[in-house]
C-alpha cells in the first residue's frame, strides 16, 4: 500500500492529488488540440472542487493562474488569459 506521505508533494493541496494527476497527464498528451481540451476540463473540475463559479472572470483567472503553477508553467496551452508567474 502506497500512503501519501511517501508520494511527491502536492503543488496546492487545496485541489488533492486528483486534479494534481490529471496536470501530470495532461502534460503527456502530444496533440495539442486534445491537450487544450483536457486542460479546460481540469479548470471546470477545479472550480467544483474549490466550489468556484466559473462566471466570475477574477476566478477564472486566478483558475488558470493555478492550473499553469502546478504544472511548473510547462504545460503548453493557450492560455485563455495572461498568466501571472508569483
């Protein structure tokens, strides 16, 4: 049995390893199309997760901001907004 304490660090716990796993995923997928779509998925799972409404452009923002500062800012999307490297 693999416990949590013995696996990576999560970037922003806030989320859990779930959405942490799907990042990791999402970075592997080599066609760009389907690696956009995957990665605006994970944004509308990490806005029921923090119980964020999605309408609200600050949330949006600060959603994306998130998504590309637990992927190291190595995911290569397009971003649907300036992200913000803080």
């Amino acid at each position: 049995m693999e416990y949590n304490t013995n696996r990576p660090r999560l970037k922003m716990p806030s989320y859990g390893r779930n959405v942490q796993t799907m990042v990791e995923e999402c970075m592997k997928i080599e066609r760009t199309a389907d690696r956009q779509a995957y990665a605006e998925r994970i944004v509308e799972v990490m806005a029921i997760v923090s119980q964020q409404n999605l309408r609200n452009p600050e949330i949006h923002h600060k959603l994306w901001n998130h998504l590309a500062y637990i992927s190291d800012y190595k995911l290569n999307i397009e971003y649907p907004c300036e992200i913000n490297r803080t």
